[in-house]
C-alpha cells in the first residue's frame, strides 16, 4: 500500500505517445485514484526524481518501480509469444490489485492487455480476410487522438485526452468482468433448473448470455427487452468470440414482421425475426418461447 501525502510522480517518454504509455498512466491513475502527475520526458534527471518511469529508462524493475521493455532482450514473452510492453508489465505487477480478483485480472489480460502489448511488440493477432477492410481496434481508438496536421493542440494534450479515454475503456473493461463471474452462479442455478435446457429464460435480461455457451445443450435463450415489455428470444452462439450459432430460425421467418410472421408460425403476437435467422421477439414471454420451440422443431 503507497502513501498518498503528495501526488505519485509517473514518468513517462515524452513526443508521439502510444497505447501502452496511455493505457499505463491509466492504470496508475486508477490504482491511485487519480492522484497522479505525470511528467512526459526523456530526461533522466527527471525521470530519475520520479515514483514509478514507464515506457523509458531501459530498465524493469518491479522494486524501483520502473517499467519499461526497450532494454536488449525485452522484459520477457509470454507463453503465447506475446512479448510484454509496459502495460503488460505494470498489469502483471498490480492487475489484481486494481481488479480485486486474480481471476478478473486475468480475463482482463486477455480481452485487452495482451491486445495492447502485441500492437506495441510487433506481434500480429489476426489475419484480415479482406484487403480494403479491417478492424477498428481499441489501439486504432487511442491512435485517433495523434492531433492532425490542421490542428494546433500539443501532443501532450492529446495524450491527456487518450488517457482519460483509456481510463474509462479500462474501469469499464474490469467491471463487466467482474459482473459477469459474479453472474456465472446464478446463470449456473438457471440452467440446472430449465425443464428444457435447450431453451434458457432470463427473467433478467441483462444477464450475461455469453455464459451459455459453457453448456453443450442450450439453443436459444428467452429474455425480456430491457426497454418496454416485449420478448427477445436469441440463438446461443457457437463460442463467445464468434459469431456463427449453434442453431437458427426457419429460413422462411426471415426478415419477417407483424401479421406475416404470425401467418407463417401461429404464433399470435410475433413481432419480427431477424433477416439472419438469430433472434427474433413476440409481445408476450410465452410468444418467445412458442417461437424458440417451433425453430427446435425446424430440421
């Protein structure tokens, strides 16, 4: 535990600014709930006077607070090859602090940290499937902030601009995971009790439907729309990160809507079904599930 009498100095180099310097003055702040100053330099006299230097210094050391990967040799690779930035040194340092839980801290390593240390060491996580089209990543997010040649805000503004931005992706980052173990008991309790556990209903429609695809039997999960009172009933995905179902709708219900779609299932107060065939809504919850049963009974 630091001592917060005065502001934590955090060093970090000074010119073009990039994820993993931004996301680790984030962290920091977080972990000292924003009672940081932050000095942008290559000057090791002032960066020596400093609490914690990130991302200069050629130098990693845990003890001295100092965390930085340009050193020969870097700071070490993970088991996937991932070398280490910055970020993911200071994350492995005092991730499970700011998460509260190992568990979260390493979820959080995967879904973001890993992402910003393989964009900083060079390391390629995708091949893109199209020449003209590629993802716009949480790195292209914090690259948005570079000030254009038209404008005439520094670069240190700019980065304290990114930084507050991070900020809000990483708090954001650490609570949907830390809610969503939270919800893996009672989803667990949900599924034990389904009378048909290809069929899940949420009467809480904000948990977690990722958490399904742990199971081997569920097809569709019923919930109630967050807004109003109708149904949604959804098709659980093949895995979390993907986006092909394990089960669709009739082909014939897509794109379908009101008097039409009732037409084609009998069930009388259907609302829509999704042109892709992976989610589809009624006005009641006995609307959704009649829905959800008749797509099992569709070979």
């Amino acid at each position: 535990m630091f001592l917060l009498k005065n502001k934590i100095k955090v060093a970090v180099h000074s010119g073009a600014f990039h994820p993993d310097d931004v996301f680790s003055v984030a962290l920091l702040s977080i972990l000292f709930d924003g009672k940081i100053k932050v000095f942008r330099t290559r000057d090791e006299k002032v960066y020596g006077t400093c609490d914690f230097v990130v991302d200069v210094g050629l130098v990693h050391d845990v003890t001295g607070k100092k965390f930085d990967h340009h050193q020969e040799g870097g700071a070490g690779k993970r088991p996937n090859g991932i070398s280490y930035s910055s970020f993911g040194l200071l994350w492995s340092t005092y991730g499970e602090k700011v998460c509260n839980s190992k568990k979260v801290a390493d979820i959080v390593d995967h879904t973001l940290v890993q992402i910003i240390d393989a964009d900083d060491t060079g390391f390629n996580l995708c091949d893109l499937k199209l020449k003209d089209v590629s993802p716009f990543s949480i790195t292209d997010a914090i690259y948005a902030f570079y000030p254009t040649w038209k404008e005439s805000y520094t670069l240190d503004e700019a980065f304290t601009d990114a930084v507050d931005f991070a900020k809000k992706i990483l708090v954001r980052e650490i609570k949907t995971r830390q809610d969503t173990i939270a919800a893996e008991s009672i989803v667990d309790d949900i599924y034990k009790k389904a009378e048909d556990k290809r069929i899940i209903i949420f009467e809480n429609n904000m948990l977690p439907k990722s958490l399904l695809t742990n199971y081997p039997e569920p097809l569709f999960t019923v919930y109630k729309e967050k807004d109003g009172n109708a149904w949604r009933v959804t098709a659980i995905r093949k895995s979390e990160h993907g986006f092909e179902v394990r089960k669709t709708f009739p082909q014939r219900w897509a794109a379908k809507t009101g008097t039409e779609l009732v037409e084609i299932t009998g069930v009388s107060d259907a609302t829509f079904c999704h042109g892709s065939c992976v989610y589809a809504g009624a006005k009641s919850r006995e609307g959704a599930i009649k829905l959800a049963q008749l797509a099992l009974e569709n070979q």
